[in-house]
C-alpha cells in the first residue's frame, strides 16, 4: 500500500472526505501541469453523495457510521 493510499484510507475511516478526495484525485490525475483539472475533478467529487462516493472507491467503508 503506497503512503497516499494510507492517508486516504485513513481519512475515510476518520470520515474525513474533505481530505480523502484530494488524496485520491492526486492518484488519478497525476501531472504536474494538471491542478486545474484535479481542482475540478475534486469539486464534481464534492457534489456527489457521500455514501455514492464510499460505495464507489471504498466500499469497505461503505455503510459506516460517520
């Protein structure tokens, strides 16, 4: 598990999202000319559900009281 995968995992547990969608944009778009499109991406990731976003990229956390 890679140190950003342990962050994020860490914050979804904390029921962090606000610091756990950063970390997995920066997994996903990872140019260094890109920070707009990575802004982007995690403000269309902030309007999803919660619960859409953990069923989605961390089920394992699915369901978990926050």
């Amino acid at each position: 598990m890679s140190e950003v995968d342990a962050q994020f995992r860490a914050a979804v547990r904390a029921g962090d999202l606000e610091r756990a969608l950063p970390l997995f944009v920066s997994t996903v778009v990872t140019d260094q000319d890109t920070g707009e499109l990575a802004d982007q991406f995690t403000r269309n990731l902030r309007r999803l559900p919660c619960e859409s976003l953990l069923n989605t990229w961390a089920p394992e956390f699915s369901g978990f009281e926050r």
